[in-house]
C-alpha cells in the first residue's frame, strides 16, 4: 500500500493501525479531520490518534470501515445490528460503544 | 450449601462519567476558545482535531452546550470587530481587496471551526433551535462587518464607482469585483439586493438617462441606436461577468426603458434619420437593429408598425392617385409590384418576417389599391400585356414568381368581379388573335385564379379555352369532308360559346363573294353534326392575309382585320373608291370603317391605300385608291390589328355598368340563400351576411342591398314581418 493512500489510527496504548484513506472515510469524523481546510496536525501528518480508544475497540472499528466499504450497497441491517452486539459484548465497556457510533455518524 | 453468599447480580444503570472537575466546562472551553484564536491568526497546523473534536463532544454530552454557543459567539465576534477595524483602515483601492482577503479567511476559518463543532451541530442545534455554526458565522460577518456604519457604505461605493469606470472605459479588476459581489450574495440575497442591487439600478438608471439625453442631441437615429445597442450588449456581459445571473432583467429593463422607451417617438419621428428616411434607403441593417431594440420595450413593435403603414397608405395613394402613371396601366401595375417587393424584402429582412408586419403590409396595400377604381382594370391589362409579348423567353420559373406576384395584387382588390370581366375580354382578344406567348402560362394563371376564387370565377374563362380546341378539332373535320376546298382560300373558323365568351353585338358585314361561299358552306357543315344550334358572324374580331402586288410588282403579305380585308378586295374590282360607295359596299358601321380607313391610308409604312384629300381625317367626301408607291422593307406587313386597349371613357362607362347590372343578380341569390336557412332575420343582419358571403366578389352596397330585398319583397319571396317593420321572413 502507498503511502499517500494510507491513514494511520493511533489507540490509547500507541498500538498503530495503518488502514486505507478510503476506509477511514467512512467516518464522517475522520473524513473532516483529513479534509478540513487550515492544516490541523492530521492531516498534515496522516495521523489520528485516539486516546480514548482502547486498541480492541479501535480493531472492531476498523474491521467495522472495511465491511462497510464492501456491504454497504446492499444494505442488510441484521448483519449491521449483530456485528454491533458482537462488539458491545466484547468490550464490556459501553461507553465506548456510544463513543463509536459517534464516530461512526451511524445515526 | 448454606455457605454459599448469594450473589445479586445488579444492572447498574447506563451512566455518564462523573463530572469531577467543577470547573471543567470552563477549562474545556478555554482550550476551544484558544483554538479558535489560533485559527483567526492562521496558526492552526499545531492543533489537533481529534482532541478538539473530543473537548466539543464532551461540553455537548455533559450538557454545557449553551456555554459553547454562546462562547462561540463571543470570540468570533470579537474577532469580526478587529478585522472590521483593519479594512477600515484600508486606504483608497487596497479597500475591496483587504474586504476580499479577510472574507476569504473567514470563511476557511468558519469551516475550520464547523468542523471541530461538528456534534454541537448535529445534537445541541436542532434541538435548542439555534442556528447552525456555518450560518452563524455568515451573519455575525454580515453583521459586524458588511453592515458597520462606516464600512457599509464605503463598499457601496467602491463598488459604484467601479462599475462607472468600466461605463466610460476603463479597465477594472473584473476578478476582485466577482468575488465581492459573490461574497454578497452568500450572505443571503436579501443582502446582495437591499446593500448592492437597488442602489446599482437606481445610479445605472440615473446614468443612462444623461447618456441617452447626450445622445439624442447629437446622434442621428442610426447611430442612437447603435449606441444603445452596445450599452446593452455590456450591461449582459457585466451580468455575465460578475453580477448575479437574476440582475440580468432587471439592468436591462432599465437600459430600455431609459435608452429606448423614452426617447422612442422621438426617434421614429427624426428628420433625416427617422423610420419613414429607413424605409425609403432601404436600411436593412439599421432597421433590423431597430426591430430588435423596440422588440424589447412595451409598444415599441407597434408603433414602428403604425408608422409604417402611415406612411405606406401615403406613398400608396399618391402612387395610385398620380394622374401621370394612370396613363400607362402596365406602369402602374408595375410600380405597385416593386413597392410590394420592395416593403416585402424590408420585413423580411430586417422585421423578420414577422406577421403582425406582414399584415399591416397587406392591408395597407389593400386599402391604397382600392382607391382606385379602375385599379382591376390595370392588373388585367399588366396580365394581358405579360401574356402577349412580356414573357417571351422568360424561364417557367420566372413565369411563375411574375404570376404569383400578380395573384397577390389581385387578392387585395375589393371588386374583383370587374376584374374578371376586363380579363374575359383580354383573354378573348388574346386567343382570337392567337397573340399568347405561352399557353401554359395563361392556363398556369387560370388555376391560380381557381385556387383563390373558386371554379365559379374560372369556369368561363376555362370554356374559352376549350372552345379553341374544339374549334380546331371542327376546322380539321370540316376539311377532311371537303377536300375541293385545299385550294381555294383557307378558312379558319373559331366556334365561341356565347355564353363563355364576352358579349358583342353582331355588327353587320359583307364579306366578299369568295369568302361568303366559303363560310355558308363552314356554316352547312356545323349546322349539320351539332343540330339545334345557331352560329352568327362576328366580323369584328376577325383577321385575314392576303397577297397583295402593288404598282412596282412588289409583293406583300398582309396581315389585316375582316374589316380591312373587305375593304382592300373591292379594290380588286375598282381603281377608285369613294368613302360613301365603301360604306355602301360593305356595310360596316361609320365609326369601324373611319377607323379601319386610317390605319390603312393614314399611317407611315401601312399606308397601302392613298387617299385624297390627305389630311389625317377622314371625311365622308375622301376617295380611296390603291397606293402603288407601298413600299415596306418586310414581306408580310402587319395592318391594324385588334389590340387591347385601355378603354376610353364611355366604354368604361359602359363596362361599369354592365358589371352592376350582374351585381344585381348576385345579390338576390345571396340574400335568398341566407332567408332559406335562417327563415326569420332582421335587417342589419341581413346586410352584414351578404356583405360577408360576397365579400370574395365584390364589395356589396347596402343601399343596393335593401333595393334587391325590395324587388324580393314585389316578387314575393321575401316578406316583412306584420310586427316589427325591420324583420324579413322567408316564403317558400
């Protein structure tokens, strides 16, 4: 993978995911953080990090990007919905669930 | 096991973290608050999003929205105070570009913060009912800035100012203006039109009424209008170049109403220059751009329409009423074709092709033609001389487009039924004297008439025709059953249905013996394939050749009428004539004979007969002899022969009458038509539906109308209602 293709998400601790740009995207958050106008330290550097975001949660999410990317054309919400408490029961903590799906503009 | 500790499982309730810190809306703000001055002060690569991203979601969650908002509104205002102070402080022209740069930061700056305040926008706005964050923004610069007293109307100004420049000349920083006035209608289009737009119409209105009073003293009106056209050609291109595309209509409303709207009467009307000075030089180009202009100001179409045909129905009767071309039919009718040309290219064009213009041609046309009576006279005669000699080697297509010309001199005539009876008699003339140059062309004009009037009109006219083939199918009989005839004097006789025909009284006339026999045995021949006929001798419209030798034995052939002929063969039995012994000879009415006597005797090069006494008169004591000096530098000479003529007064006279006196029956079948379907009707009713249906004829006199209705009323097909004097009723 190019570089210039790439994003890199940083969880809380510093363990790395390098996904692609157009992953990334799908988060509306992140896609105005890489594109906003005026320079914030992201976009400069290709970097997001996250230090609220433990690096299990920050997996799922970005297992989360990728299947979107592939299943969002036909759009089959039992699979969204079972993949989501999949991940609420993994992580125990449900806060970060909440965190996440804001991230995710899911609403 | 009794040791077993139950457990309780507890479902705690889904809380949000503890606020620990008392002042940690404060601090949260203060770091957002810092960011957002970094941003102004283009200092924002060192921040990180995510965690300001993080500090807005967290004053949102823990419901200190309001604080950012409001915070929010403080230090951008703040900030818009300060950058207001700088433009103002901009000297001279540097003004719109330090407003140009400033609002071009701003912007980057409020999409900046709009996207760290992404949830504040999404949650804590709609909610509470706030404005969003972009729109925010845009108000407070509209507000601080754009309506501060000293910035508000510098900016107006500038702008003007700008715009006049351009007005007289000069070049601007189009881009700068663009993006200016862009700026404005981002604010919202109330802005663009109450700070720019309505001051913009009222100066540009303002200038163009100088401009156009500058103009009009000193331009004439092709230029004035050339002038106009290039203000407005601008004007469409500013609004292209960097106006709002909805300015466009309301700038050039102005332009027209100031440039052309108020001066229009005074352009059409100017001396030397003016429409009527147009139409005559035939400007087709000033007068296209005319068209163009007027075409966008309310009347303008009209009144150059009304000022054309004013002047038209002016040139128009002076043409029809000058005394000098009714001398010459074929001119006149000949004048009336190139003006119609003449006004048909113009429209065409210049106007283009416009109906209401065509239309107000034909009726004018209509109008000035029938101002003349004897205007159908002159088509026919035009025709007539068309048909005899004008059309040689013409091409057909050219034959055509002079036809149709003609057709549409004829549809403007109102009394069209005394056309066809001068036509009748043209035509006939033509065919005896086998004088058409084209057959096709006269049977091409027949149809053409047929299209236009009906079979009515052409079914004599078409008799005509037929007579003269049906007579040459008889000559071609009549030969074939006598053929001891091949050699003695050739016969050719035309059989004219009478009522095909035009009227002619029998005239009387003695032929000489050879050609007596041999018409009673033409007459024998007829009588006897087509019985219960009855034919008579029209011995006026006749001609003849015959072989003449003169004194010096020089031969000639020569072309004469049946009148000459019997005069020229009684000099084969006599040297000497006089007018009474010719007169008794022939028995040829006085006035024919005088006629026939001078064409022989009288005129230079046919003057084969020499009479004395020789004055140009003839007296009823002249004596005729055989002029044995004729010389001619032809073989065959041509003597007399019957042309058509433009009539004298009392054969116009005559014709008049004849064409009322078939008026009259026509009246009574329309007036008849019209009771029987309608039984009752009352008497201006009746007028305005003859009117109607013999509008194609002629124009019918209502006083002759009411006469007819009374010859009706005596014979008793109509009669008037016992109750109201004014009701006709129909009797079957």
């Amino acid at each position: 993978m190019k570089k210039e293709d790439t994003v890199k998400l940083i969880s809380a601790e510093g363990m790395e995911f390098v996904i692609d740009k157009e992953a990334a995207m799908v988060s509306q958050t992140i896609r105005n953080m890489l594109t906003s106008p005026g320079g914030f330290a992201e976009a400069e550097h290709g970097e997001v990090t996250f230090p609220e975001i433990s690096a299990v949660i920050l997996e799922k999410i970005c297992q989360y990007f990728y299947w979107s990317l592939q299943y969002s054309r036909g759009k089959e919400t039992d699979e969204l919905f079972s993949f989501i408490i999949r991940m609420v029961f993994l992580s125990g903590r449900s806060t970060y669930v909440v965190r996440v799906l804001a991230l995710c503009c899911i609403a | 096991m009794s040791n077993q500790k139950k457990r309780n499982f507890q479902i705690e309730a889904f809380k949000h973290r503890v606020v620990v810190d008392p002042k940690y809306a404060e601090k949260t703000w203060k770091i957002l608050e810092h960011a957002i001055h970094e941003i102004y002060n283009h200092n924002a690569s060192g921040l990180s999003f995510e965690e300001l991203y993080r500090n807005a979601y967290n004053m949102v969650l823990h419901k200190f929205g309001e604080k950012l908002y409001s915070g929010l509104v403080t230090t951008m205002t703040a900030h818009l105070k300060e950058i207001s102070k700088s433009i103002e402080a901009a000297q001279g022209d540097l003004f719109l570009e330090e407003l140009n740069r400033k609002w071009n930061d701003h912007n980057k700056a409020l999409q900046m913060i709009r996207d760290i305040l992404m949830y504040m926008d999404r949650t804590y706005i709609p909610n509470s009912r706030k404005t969003p964050v972009y729109e925010l923004g845009l108000n407070l610069w509209r507000d601080n800035i754009i309506h501060s007293g000293k910035i508000q109307s510098r900016l107006l100004s500038t702008l003007l100012e700008l715009v006049h420049r351009e007005r007289t000349g000069e070049v601007i920083d189009r881009g700068l203006m663009r993006n200016t006035i862009k700026m404005l209608m981002d604010l919202g289009s109330s802005v663009y039109q109450d700070d720019f737009e309505k001051p913009f119409l009222e100066v540009s209105a303002e200038f163009y009424k100088v401009e156009s009073q500058k103009f009009i003293e000193c331009c004439d009106c092709g230029d004035y209008l050339k002038k106009a056209e290039i203000r407005l050609n601008e004007e469409i291109e500013r609004i292209a170049h960097y106006l709002d595309v909805k300015s466009e209509a309301k700038i050039t409303n102005v332009v027209e109403k100031e440039m052309i709207a108020n001066h229009m009467t005074r352009l059409v009307h100017m001396e030397n220059s003016g429409l009527v000075n147009m139409l005559l030089d035939d400007k087709y180009e000033d007068l296209g751009r005319m068209y163009n202009l007027f075409k966008r100001v309310p009347n303008g179409l009209s009144m150059i329409r009304d000022v054309m045909t004013s002047h038209l129905r002016e040139t128009g009767k002076q043409l029809v009423t000058d005394a000098e071309s009714s001398k010459d039919p074929v001119e006149f009718v000949q004048r009336l074709l190139d003006e119609r040309d003449k006004y048909d290219k113009i429209i065409c064009q210049a106007f283009s092709n416009a109906k209401t213009f065509q239309n107000a041609l034909n009726s004018s046309f209509e109008y000035f033609i029938n101002l003349n009576s004897r205007s159908p006279e002159f088509i026919s005669l035009f025709v007539d001389d068309k048909l005899r000699k004008g059309l040689k080697g013409v091409s057909e297509e050219d034959v055509e487009i002079i036809l149709d010309k003609v057709m549409m001199l004829f549809r403007y005539l109102q009394e069209k039924d005394v056309f066809e009876k001068y036509y009748k008699q043209h035509l006939a003339k033509r065919l005896l004297s086998g004088k058409t140059v084209s057959d096709d062309a006269e049977r091409s004009l027949i149809v053409k008439l047929k299209t236009e009037c009906g079979y009515q009109f052409t079914s004599k006219l078409e008799g005509m025709f037929t007579d003269m083939k049906t007579s040459q199918d008889t000559m071609q009989g009549f030969y074939a059953n006598h053929p001891e005839l091949a050699e003695g004097p050739t016969l050719v006789v035309q059989v004219l249905t009478t009522g095909s025909w035009p009227t002619q009284p029998t005239i009387t006339c003695n032929l000489p013996t050879e050609m007596a026999a041999l018409c009673e045995k033409f007459r024998s021949h007829y009588l006897g394939t087509h019985t219960g006929r009855r034919l008579s001798w029209q011995t006026n419209m006749g001609t003849a050749d015959i072989k003449a030798t003169f004194g010096k034995g020089q031969k000639h052939e020569l072309n004469v009428s049946t009148y000459q002929m019997c005069v020229l063969m009684l000099f084969n039995n006599a040297d000497r004539l006089s007018y009474k012994e010719i007169e008794q000879a022939t028995e040829i009415p006085a006035s024919d004979l005088k006629r026939c006597l001078q064409s022989m005797a009288c005129v230079k090069g046919k003057n084969v007969l020499r009479k004395e006494p020789m004055s140009k008169d003839i007296g009823t004591d002249d004596a005729f002899f055989v002029n044995d000096k004729f010389t001619s530098k032809f073989y065959k000479v041509k003597i007399g022969t019957v042309v058509a003529q433009k009539e004298s007064e009392p054969e116009k006279l005559e014709t008049r009458q004849r064409v009322e006196e078939d008026r009259k029956p026509q009246i009574e079948a329309a007036i008849v038509r019209i009771m029987k379907s309608r039984r009752v009707l009352d008497h201006n009713n009746v007028i305005a539906e003859v009117t109607k249906q013999l509008q194609s004829r002629f124009l019918a006199n209502p006083t002759e109308i009411k006469k007819r209705i009374e010859s009706l009323i005596e014979r008793e097909f109509l009669e008037r209602d016992s109750d109201d004097r004014k009701l006709y009723r129909y009797l079957a």
